[in-house]
C-alpha cells in the first residue's frame, strides 16, 4: 500500500547501500512492477497508465497515459523507447537523484516500455555534466541483465529481448528538446526537427519512438505495482502522483523533496519539513517556476495557492520541471530577467531567425532597463519582441522565452516603468 | 598534440563499440581522459575514420557542444555556475573573484598553464550554489574563504584526480 505524504520515488534512496544491486533493489519492490506487467493484457497496462493520470514530468505535463495509447497503435515492426536524462533546467536537479541514487527503478520503467511496445533497443540520453552519474547507470544496466531483466529472453520469455544504451549529452540545453535530443543520438547535431510528425510516428531513425523524462519512467513501476487508482489518489484532479521538487535560491532548506501533487505552496517554502523560509532574513518576493521557460509567480498572490497542475494553472503558473527558485526583495525582477535573457540567448540553437536574433534583441532591451537607460517605446518594443518570438519560433525553447519576461512585466510593471529614463541622464564623474 | 596515444585512443572507441550513436562519449572521454583536454585535429580525424563518418560532420559536433573543447585547455579549468539559482546565492563574486586572484581574464590560462576560469549554464548543483565545477566534481556552497582554499590545494597538488 502506498500512502499519501509518504516518499514514492525516493523511498529507496535512503535505504539502499547499493544504488545498482539488483538483490537489494528487489527487497524494496524493484521489479514488481515489471513483473505484474507481464501478467497483464496489454491493453491492461494501458488502462491502469490512463487511470493513473500521470502527466510527464519532463515539463511538458502531457498525459502519459495518451501519449503511450498514441505509440501503442501506431503500426511499425521497430519502435524505440527514449529516456530523456538531459536535466538542464536551471534550478532543477532532481532526475540526478534518480539517476545516481535508483537507476535501477529508471531502468525498470524503460523495461516495461520495452515490453508493451516490443522494442529492441532502449536509449537513455544522459547530459554530459552527469558523467560520473552514466557510470553509475551503466553499473546498473549490467547488473540488471545479468539478473535477467535485460538482454535475450528476459524473465525467460521467448523474444522478449531488449537491450539500453545511454548516450552522453555534451552540453547543449536544446537538446533536452525532445526531436532535439532524438537527432544527438543519431550521432548529429542536436538541433530540433519541424513538427509534425510527431515523435510517436516518426521518431529515432524515422521509426515511432516513446521519449519520456527520467521522473516519469521511474513513476511506471509504482503505477503497475500498485495500480492506478492507487497512484492517482496520491496527487489531484488533474494529475496523480507525487512529483519531485528541488528548492533552491532564498530559502533556507535548499534541495530534493517529494510532495504530493496538491500540498499548499506555503506549507512547501515555509515549514520546517520543507523549505524553512527565506534563508536571507529578507521577506520573500518572486518564484520561478519549472525552470528559466517557467512563467514567474509574485509570492504576494501566492497566500491560497495550491501546488498541483490546476492549482498552479489557475495563477497562470506551471509546474514545469519541479523547479522552485526562490528569490527575496532584494532581487530586481528587471535583474533576474537580465539573466535568464542571456541564458536563452545564449542556448538559442540559431536554426531559426526569430529565436536566434530575438534572443539577443529580448536580451539587450531588458539591460536597457537594467541599467536605467530605456526610452520611451522600449516596453511596447519588447512586448513586441516577446510576441514575435513566441509565434515564431519552431521549437519549445524559442516559444517559452517569453513565459518568465511576461509574468515579471505583468506582476512588476513599476520596475520596468523605472528603467525608462525621463530626464537626460545626469554626467557622471568629475568635471571632465 | 594529444597525451593519449594511438592504442588509448582506440581502446575508448572500441569500449563504446565504433558506434557512431556514441561519438559523444567518445569525444567526452578522450578529451577528459588527455592532459590538454581537447580534441585535435589528428583525433578528430582519427574518431571520423572509426566511425565512419565525415570530417565535417565530427567538426560541426565539436562546434556545437559546449562540454567539447577544440583548443587546449589549463590543466584545472574552474567552471563557474552562472544560471539564476546560484547567481543570485553569491555565485555574482565568482568571476571577479578568480579574475583578482589569477590576474587573468575569462577563458585564457594562467601563464603556468595551470588555471582558466569560465561560466557555464546550470549543472544540476543548485542547492550548493555558488559552486564551481572542475571536469567531474564539483565544489559547492562556496564563500570567498573557500575559492582561496580551492585555488591554495590544487596549486599544492591535493587533488591527484583531478
Ligand atoms: S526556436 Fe530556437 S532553439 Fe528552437 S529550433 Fe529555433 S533557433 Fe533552435
Ligand atoms: S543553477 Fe547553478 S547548478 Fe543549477
């Protein structure tokens, strides 16, 4: 029985001595989940996904449960099962808890994948920075194919054969964009594709291909083990489970937690058990959600909010990724944004115009009103701007630019208002 | 040049099975593996022909990758987190605080060869920030008492690992 306010996913992280072992992951559960879904009707495995209403933890927060049913009667003799282990997001690190601490639970989700599906070849895309981690993870994948849960004829069943293999990033953020990360590990550059096709139809090699984040591979296991009511009663309305959240920025118990979806904001960033409250002293004033796509959230409307996908939606919010950056009154909202600017113009991939170049225009007219020099215009120039990028952009990156820079302008309007100069700057300096 | 030789070299790219879906662990290990902590020409040329691909296409995913380096490097190349979560959490101080200390800017060795220093992009440390990455590890919740320490050991050479 699984209950609520109790660890899902890193229930084994503290018990475990041996992250890979496959004997000692089995004493926690491992591999129930593998093992009931191979007593069901296929069909079955899919009834009890949709039941479980998990949205992907990636960022995106697309139904699982669809995205599955949609591979599942697309036609193909071959059909691949991605893991996107590119955990870039600024702010969040909680797919490297899984990774290094429960790979084997990653795996386990990747397996039953490959059992519903009949895939042969399994890839997990691990970013470059977690290198040490991709040891680990390798160390796992032997152990669980000499214990037979990998490889040929796994659980002895005849063709029942599939095999993962993880792939480094090597340091691009847009490569945590799926069609992105699908062309790295075609050995090219990892540069999105035009959509559609959808992946799910034309995917790795042009084949139908599952990608799916590290969080929601190592949550199918539970949904299996425990069924799918169980698992969606531990989250809301709009998606079940619990997600994993990573704290950080002011507040004074920076780090990993897991909370049922629907426990209140506040109890998150000011109980003990989670985020303590400001480390700074200073009162608390911004949050940045889901990572530096994330739209922003003024802690001052934030007394009743709900931390789940509705909750969260109802403010104009998004889980996103799990990310939960916390800044004080100290921080300049215009400041903060600078920054995240320069991040996207930064990993703007170049294949379109409108992101590339529009990058860096978002970038430069914000340090205008930064550094108090805007003029009058500049705000409808960057709205504009904003607007441009977002219609205009082929890929995630370039249509979420614009998610931070909108919420900032529309709960902090007065600190953008102050950068626009209404007399000529004074001179600086002496008389020279 | 390279400090890896031939047979290293080749062993890397057999480990990972002459895959072409592999050439980043490939590039990734090599690079980490040699001293100078890059790919050369000759290496480049060398991953190309294993693996069956063009020239070209190993020079444009050198080029596109950050982690992938195509000239040399210092022996401990100090790589700062410049995203939000650390920056706003004291990582501010970093680069000027490296540049006061190694008397260099961004990017360039020190005239030992022994120190370079740049930003990077989040690396998944954001609850120790401000942190500092050098090739795997990384130093987290850093004050400026700690850089000193930091740049203090590994002048006296006390991580062997590294
Ligand atoms: S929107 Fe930006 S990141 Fe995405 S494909 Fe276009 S240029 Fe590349
Ligand atoms: S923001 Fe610095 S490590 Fe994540």
């Amino acid at each position: 029985m699984i209950k609520r306010n109790q660890p899902v996913l890193l229930k084994r992280i503290t018990k475990m001595k041996q992250a890979t072992d496959v004997t000692e992951y089995r004493k926690y559960d491992g591999f129930s989940g593998l093992l009931n879904a191979i007593e069901m009707e296929k069909a079955a495995i899919l009834d009890e996904l949709d039941l479980a209403h998990l949205r992907g933890r990636g960022g995106a927060a697309f139904p699982l449960g669809k995205k599955w049913r949609h591979l599942y009667s697309s036609k193909s003799d071959t059909k691949y099962i991605v893991c996107n282990a590119d955990e870039g997001e600024p702010g969040t690190f909680k797919d490297k808890a899984l990774l290094e601490h429960d790979p084997l639970s990653v795996i386990e989700g990747m397996v039953i994948a490959g059992y519903l599906f009949s895939a042969k070849a399994g890839y997990i895309y691990m970013r470059g920075e977690y290198r040490r981690i991709q040891k680990i993870f390798q160390e796992a994948l032997d152990n669980a194919e000499q214990a037979g849960f990998l490889g040929e004829n796994i659980l002895g069943i005849p063709g029942f054969d599939y095999k993962i293999t993880i792939i480094s990033g090597a340091g691009a953020y847009v490569c945590g964009e799926n069609s992105a990360l699908l062309n790295s590990i075609e050995g090219k550059t990892g540069r999105p594709r035009v959509k559609p096709p959808h992946l799910a139809d034309v995917g790795l090699y042009l084949q139908p291909t599952l990608v799916n984040n590290v969080e929601s591979f190592a949550g199918i296991p539970v949904i299996l083990r425990e069924g799918g009511q169980a698992y969606r009663d531990l989250g809301t309305e709009d998606g079940g489970g619990t997600k994993l959240i990573c704290l950080s920025g002011h507040i004074k118990n920076r780090g990993l937690y897991e909370v049922n979806l629907g426990t209140p904001l506040q109890e998150i960033l000011y109980s003990e058990e989670y985020g303590g409250g400001s480390s700074t002293g200073r009162t608390l004033k911004f949050i940045h959600f889901g990572g530096q796509s994330g739209p922003i959230g003024a802690l001052r409307n934030l007394d009743d909010c709900i931390y789940s996908y509705e909750g969260l939606w109802d403010k104009d919010l998004s889980i996103g990724s799990g990310a939960i950056v916390v800044m004080d009154e100290q921080v300049s909202i215009v400041d903060y944004l600078v920054n995240v600017a320069a991040f996207f113009a930064h990993e703007s991939c170049g294949k379109c115009t409108p992101c590339r170049l529009g990058t860096t225009r978002i970038l430069e007219l914000l340090t205008k009103f930064n550094t108090q020099t805007a003029v009058a215009g500049d705000l409808e120039r960057l709205e504009k701007m904003l607007m441009h990028v977002t219609n205009l952009s082929a890929c995630g990156l370039g249509q979420s630019v614009a998610n931070p820079m909108k919420s900032g302008l529309a709960y902090f309007p007065e600190e953008f208002e102050a950068g626009i100069q209404k007399v000529a700057a004074p001179v600086k300096g002496g008389l020279w | 040049m390279n400090s890896l030789s031939l047979s290293e070299k080749e062993a890397i790219i057999l480990a990972n099975d002459s895959d072409p879906q592999r050439i980043l662990n490939i590039l990734i290990a090599i690079q980490y593996d040699s001293e100078e902590g890059y790919i050369d020409e000759e290496t480049a040329k060398l991953v190309a022909e294993r693996l069956h691909l063009s020239q070209a296409r190993v020079y444009e995913i050198l080029s596109f990758y950050a982690i992938l380096k195509t000239e040399p490097q210092a022996k401990y190349v100090l790589k700062i987190c410049n995203s939000t979560p650390c920056l706003y959490t004291g990582g501010g101080m970093l680069s000027e605080m490296l540049e006061t200390i190694l008397e260099v800017p961004a990017d360039e060795p020190t005239p030992d060869g022994l120190f370079m220093y740049h930003s990077i992009p989040c690396i998944g440390a954001c609850d120790q920030g401000p942190v500092i990455k050098i090739k795997d590890t990384v130093f987290g919740d850093l004050t400026e008492a700690k850089v000193y320490q930091l740049i203090d050991d590994l002048q006296n050479g006390c991580y062997q690992e590294l």
